[in-house]
C-alpha cells in the first residue's frame, strides 16, 4: 500500500497556558499543505514492525512514531499481525511543518484499511492524540481545521473547505529544539501579546482578503524562536523584502511560510530565492 502523508503549516498558534501535565493548552488553526512524504506499507509473515527509512534523522526503532501508532494500533484492535513501514522523506525533519505526525497519522489510516479494521476518523484521532499532539488533525484529512487542548482536539472548518492558498515556504537548515521553545516561552510569554484572534482571522480566510489575514495570523512562539534563532528573522525578512506580507513561523520552527498571491508568484519567487539562499529548502506549496 502506497501512500502519500502530508504536512501542515499553523495560520494561528496561541499558547493559552501550561497544563498540570507539563502540556499546553492552545487554539490552532492548522492548514494540511501538498509538501508531502511517501509511506508505504507492507504486510508482513511474522508479527514484527519494521521501519526503513533512509534519512539519519529519522529513528528506526520504537521511538518512531510511525512504529508507535502501528504498535498502539495492533495493541487495541488485539491484531497479531506485523508490516514493513517504510518513509521516503521529502518534509524536512523538526521542522514545525508536522512531518512526522503526519507519517503516523498516514499509518493509522493506512492499517485501519489494510487489516481492515473499520474504525472512525473519530477512534483513530483519539489512539494518535494518546501518542502526538498533531496526528489528530492529519487523521481527519481536512484542508483547515481548530485545534484546541494540546492541539488533539479537532474540528475541521467547513467554511474553508473549498478555500485553497498558494504559500512560499523556506525552512533554514537549523534543528530547533521543541521543548526548549516551550520552557523559554514560561519564562518570556510577555514578548507574544497580541490583539489578534480566531474570530478575527475566520472570515479574512474566507473571504480570501489578504491584507485582514496579514493582520490576523500569530504565533505565540514565533518571538521566542527568533531570540534563539535569529536566522529565523532573517527568514522572515528576505520574505518581506520579496514582496509578500501575510508571512509566519509554522509551529515552533524554524519554518517560515508566506501566503502568496498565484501559483505564478509562489513558483518565481521559490526560483529566484532558491539560486540565492541555497542553504534554506525553499518550496512553492498549496493547501490540500
């Protein structure tokens, strides 16, 4: 089984506050974007869960979260079977675009049909909220969706269902680390205020109105990552200085995204900052 596992950027991020287990509550709006990674999946004789992956950066033991969600996934379901996973990487890896999140949510969907299992979108959401926080809203296959609690709850935005960005994405080759993102922001919260909201954001999507949504889309960590890492302004500015406006850090980074105006736009400017700034991945993308 041949499959395709797409990633996400984030068009909201606030951080509400810190749970009682070291988790953060937050509100989301998550867009699936078409920068994609190939999963497949292979039934395997004996009951062992194999993952092959030729990325260093990607863990090939039971760390993986594609090896988690099959594990929790045959665990649930009492399946005594086994699968060769196999992630051909395209997203980059720690990147704040849900790469592997997606990979493990792609597994769920995937198994639920290969042992054909016939659990609900719902069942499958809740086993990958127990092991990510973002595999909820991959599991749901939606363009645009809320997320709120640690991110696992999910509803997809049905007024945006037919509502399709075109994005300049540039990751810098920089490992940010998560957990430390989410440490420094308890101690400077005070850099991320913002007037900005879902409820304003909405219906500047939806009307496609892109000077309201330039105004509208934040990101609660975006200040932190750039203190550590200021290559993330930099980043930020080169997009700013191309032209575009509606630009943002996609969950903790090092990702920068920018809504462009056309795919003729996404697709010059992914040109001409590629032959200058080789050390970034620059891509044109789109919802999907």
């Amino acid at each position: 089984m041949v499959l395709k596992s797409y990633s996400k950027v984030n068009l909201f991020l606030r951080i509400l506050n810190r749970r009682r287990d070291n988790f953060h509550n937050i509100e989301t709006i998550f867009e699936r974007i078409d920068l994609c990674d190939g999963i497949v999946l292979r039934p395997r004789k004996d009951d062992l869960i194999r993952i092959i992956c030729k990325d260093p950066s990607v863990p090939a033991d039971k760390t993986n979260l594609c090896y988690r969600s099959a594990d929790l996934l045959r665990k649930s379901c009492r399946v005594n079977k086994g699968v060769d996973i196999t992630i051909r990487k395209n997203i980059p890896v720690g990147a704040g675009l849900g790469g592997g999140s997606g990979n493990a949510a792609t597994v769920l969907l995937g198994l639920n049909k290969l042992w054909r299992l016939g659990l609900s979108r719902k069942k499958l959401a809740q086993l990958g909220a127990r092991i990510g926080s973002d595999i909820a809203f991959f599991v749901y296959e939606a363009p645009f969706a809320l997320g709120r609690g640690r991110g696992e709850k999910i509803k997809p935005i049905s007024s945006l269902s037919n509502t399709r960005f075109w994005h300049i994405l540039a990751v810098p080759k920089i490992h940010v680390s998560t957990p430390l993102i989410y440490r420094k922001y308890d101690q400077y919260s005070g850099l991320t205020a913002s007037e900005s909201s879902v409820k304003i954001l909405l219906p500047a999507l939806v009307k496609k109105d892109l000077p309201l949504v330039s105004e509208g889309i934040f990101n609660s960590l975006e200040a932190i990552t750039i203190r550590l890492y200021p290559e993330v302004r930099r980043v930020k500015k080169t997009l700013a200085d191309s032209g575009l406006k509606s630009i943002l850090m996609s969950g903790s980074g090092p990702a920068v995204f920018a809504i462009a105006s056309s795919k003729k736009e996404a697709v010059l400017l992914r040109n001409r900052l590629a032959k200058k700034y080789r050390s970034w991945r620059i891509f044109a993308v789109r919802t999907r």
